[in-house]
C-alpha cells in the first residue's frame, strides 16, 4: 500500500542505519537539522502521491501486481510512462527546489530490469523472477531504493582487479552456500540516510579478470557492514544556526553519502549479478541512460523555481521593467526548456526492450544531459547577474534583528519601497542557496557529474551519432559510390 509522507517518515525512524557527521555516529538521522531538509524532499514524493491533483503523475498500476503504486517504484511499460516520469521529475523539482533523491532507485529498477531478461536468456541463470519479486516487495511496501554505481575507482588508469587496492572497486570477498560477501564503497550516494533499501550495481565494463567485481545485489540500508559518511555542502552549518532566512531554503534539500560496505552478507535472493561480467556494461548503460533522462525532468522543475526567484528578485530591485533584465529572463526560460525538450523527447522515443518494458532514446538521453552538464551554470549566472552583488554581501537575519544595527540593515537593504526587507533578503538567499549554497551540490555540480560526467556522454554520442549513414546522405544525392 502507498504510505503517507509521515509513515514515509515513522518507517525511517525504525531503521538503524550507521550514519556519520563531522565524524560522530548521528542517534536519529530523521530530526538532524543538517539532514533533515533532505528528508522533506523525499517525503514530498510520498505527500503528492496522496494528492488527487497530481495521482496521474505520482501513481501508476504495476504491470507485474496490478496495484496502485507510487511511480518511483515503476518498471514503464510505455512511452507514455517515460514521458509520464520526466513530468513528474520536474513537478517535485518545483515543489522542492532540490534533489529528491528517489529516481536513483527507479532508474536502477528499470535497467535491472531489462538487464536480467537479457543475462538469463542468454546465460541460463535466474536473476530476472528474484529481480521481480524484490522489486513487487519494494512496491507493496512502498519503500524509497537507493541505487548505487559509482565506485571510488582510485587509480583511474587501472582496472578494478589491478588495483593496488582491491577495495576500490566493491565486490565480492566470499562465496557461501547461502549468498557472498561483499566489500568496497559507493562514493557520492544520493539520498542513502533517507532510503529504506541499497540497490547495487557496478559502475563500468567489466572483463573476465573482474569477475568478482561483477556484482548487483540489494539489502536494507541498516545492514550490518554499511556506513554512511555524510557528505559536506557550502553552507550546510548554517542549518545548525536556527535561522531560516539564512539557510535559503528551509524546507527542502537533497544529500550524498559515501556509503562504506565492510564485509556485507547477501542472501541469494536479493543478488541479481554474480560474476557475470559481459552484462556490466549493459546494466551501466542503461541505468546511465535512464538517469541522463531524469536530469532533463529534475533539472528542469529546479530551474522553473529559480527563474521564479530572478523574476521576484528584479520585481523587489525595482528593475523589472529594464529590457536587458527581460530578455535575460527569455534567455533563462529558453535555456530551461531546451533541458526540458531533450528530456520529453528521448523518453517519447522510447522503445521496448526484449523484457517488455520501456527504454529511452540513448542517443536523445545523452544529448539530454550534455545539455544539463551547461545550461544550469548559464541560468544560474543570469540569476546572478539579476540579482546583483548584495546576494554575496548580505548581512545575516540576526544582524537584521539587531537591536543596535536591525534598523539600518531594515532601512538600506530595501528595495522597492512596498516590499519588506525580510522578503527581499529571503529571496536573495534562496538564490543563493541554489547559486551557491547547500543546493548547488544538485543544480550545479551535480549537473556536471551526476548520470556520468560530461565526457561519458560524449563517448556515447559519438558511438550513436551513425556518421556512416550520414555520409551515404551526401553520397546519394551527389551520385557518388566509392
Ligand atoms: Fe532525482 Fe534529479 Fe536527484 Fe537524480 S539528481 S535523484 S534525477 S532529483
Ligand atoms: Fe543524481
């Protein structure tokens, strides 16, 4: 059954996960201030489940139990599901100005998915029924999944089992009758401390000699053996400081963890690769794929808040009305729905794979967050540009509420004479906030690395750009056949 946000909430209580901040074990990630926000963005995707306005989007019937249940927990079954996804991406962007976290474990979903029909077909093994009974599990109990690629990797240079260190790369330590064991890291995991369940998957092509690094599994995240080490963010104490005008945004978040696996035990039900080392490389693809179209939604729902914000900010600076400001905001908007456009389209393109359910257009994805590895940094220099200096160089909301200063911060920091200072200031650090502040981890640098940094997709454009056919074009209108 679908929960509410706040069962979403209680259920995370009951885990005892293994989380660490400024090197101490936090008692209750739930109510830590610092990671909090990044909670109520997860918990949004369960809050607009519940609302009749958005169940089109946020709900869909499961192919495989033919229950209502919350779209991050679908395998899509159409283009119109793929389309359907990158809509709803950008509908909890808006609501939350942040990474919600939950499509890592979606998109690892649908390219398992797909990845063990294949592997089974083609090896004789059983990876695809175990696949589907955990996915029905994670479904029925409506639980966030974090899926997890990306390796340390150390000596870039080197292949997994060349490494100096064999831990660089997770894999596996033994074998048992009853599952393996299993040890490494996964680096930048968004959205870990808020996730029920770890779904693991490696992170590039492997070969025979990485066998043991071939290896896909899930467990819950409070498995013995996991540690989370909180990642840090520009800003992030401010959360400890109380004020809510100064934080940006005081609601919302998102978060990434390195996430330690020290000797973890797998039972054989929940492992999904094995040493089947051929089919990495379609696994990292296509989950690479699915999370290069969630950037066109995401990104894109982020970028309406923040080419909200500029527009606000001009309005309070008294400066809507100047046409460069106009046309920098046309230049935000156009920049945002070209995101935007990739992304629709590369899931209107879709296909079905041999499983039965529905992939994007590679090529199309690839363009799609090229594009997103550019244009947030270009929006979010316009924003910058329309707000002005005084987003670097404003006073705190405790010098606003200064007995010996408050009235002059109130007095020369205002705008338009109609709007009160707070409300300017508070837009300023919103922007801020996004610009530069907890959430650039999401909208800027995570827009250049996220889903593979930008010359991963370069590599995979030019392996789908098809010159030779464009070439014959030439040849065929020209006559010419050498
Ligand atoms: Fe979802 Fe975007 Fe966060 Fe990835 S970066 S988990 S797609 S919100
Ligand atoms: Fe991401």
């Amino acid at each position: 059954a679908l929960m509410t946000g706040n069962e979403y909430v209680e259920s995370l209580r009951k885990l005892n996960m293994e989380v660490y901040i400024f090197g101490e074990r936090v008692e209750c990630p739930v109510d830590h201030p610092i990671i909090r926000p990044s909670l109520n963005s997860v918990k949004m995707t369960y809050d607009l489940a519940q609302e009749p306005e958005y169940e089109e989007l946020m709900t869909v019937t499961s192919h495989l139990t033919g229950k209502k249940i919350n779209r991050f927990a679908h395998i899509h079954q159409s283009t119109e599901d793929l389309v359907k996804k990158v809509k709803m991406q950008r509908l909890l962007g808006q609501k939350t100005a942040s990474c919600f976290q939950r499509c890592v474990g979606m998109d690892a979903f649908n390219a398992c998915y797909s990845t063990t029909y294949d592997m089974d077909k083609k090896l004789g093994t059983n990876y695809h029924e175990k696949l589907k009974k955990y996915i029905i599990y994670c479904q029925e109990n409506d639980l966030t999944v974090d899926g997890a690629m990306t390796d340390p990797k150390g000596d870039r240079g080197l292949a997994p089992s060349a490494q100096a260190d064999p831990d660089m790369f997770l894999h596996i330590v033994e074998r048992r009758e009853d599952g393996i064991v299993v040890r490494g890291a996964k680096a930048h995991q968004t959205g870990m401390v808020n996730s029920h369940e770890v779904l693991v998957m490696p992170t590039l092509s492997m070969t025979e000699t990485d066998k043991d690094y071939s290896v896909c599994f899930a467990v819950p995240t409070d498995t013995k053996g996991i540690k989370m080490i909180y990642g840090r963010q520009s800003c992030d104490t401010r959360k400890l400081e109380g004020s809510k005008v100064d934080v940006g945004n005081p609601k919302f978040g998102g978060h990434e963890a390195l996430v330690v696996f020290d000797n973890v035990f797998v039972p054989n039900d929940r492992i999904f690769m094995c040493g089947e080392y051929e089919f990495s490389n379609s696994l990292v693809e296509r989950f690479a794929g699915f999370h290069r179209q969630s950037y066109g939604g995401c990104k894109v729902g982020v970028g309406d808040v923040l080419i909200g914000a500029t527009a606000l900010i001009s309005d309070y600076n008294g400066t809507k009305k100047a046409s460069h400001i106009k046309d920098k905001i046309i230049e935000m908007t156009h920049l945002n729905e070209t995101l935007y456009c990739a992304g629709i389209a590369c899931s209107s393109e879709g296909h079905k794979t041999a499983a039965g359910s529905y992939e994007i257009d590679l090529l199309l994805a690839n363009v799609c967050k090229q594009n997103v590895t550019r244009f947030p940094y270009e929006i979010a220099r316009l924003a910058e540009d329309i707000a002005g200096g005084i987003l670097v160089t404003l006073p705190s909301e405790a010098d606003l509420n200064s007995k010996e200063v408050g009235h002059y911060v109130e007095k020369y920091l205002k705008g338009v004479a109609t709007v009160p200072t707070i409300t300017r200031m508070k837009v300023l650090r919103f922007i801020e906030n996004l610009t530069l502040g907890t959430a650039a981890v999401g909208y800027r640098t995570e827009s250049l690395h996220g889903a593979g940094s930008p010359q991963a997709q370069r590599i995979m454009i030019s392996r789908q750009s098809n010159l030779e056919a464009k070439k014959q074009l030439v040849k065929d209108i020209l006559d010419i056949d050498i």
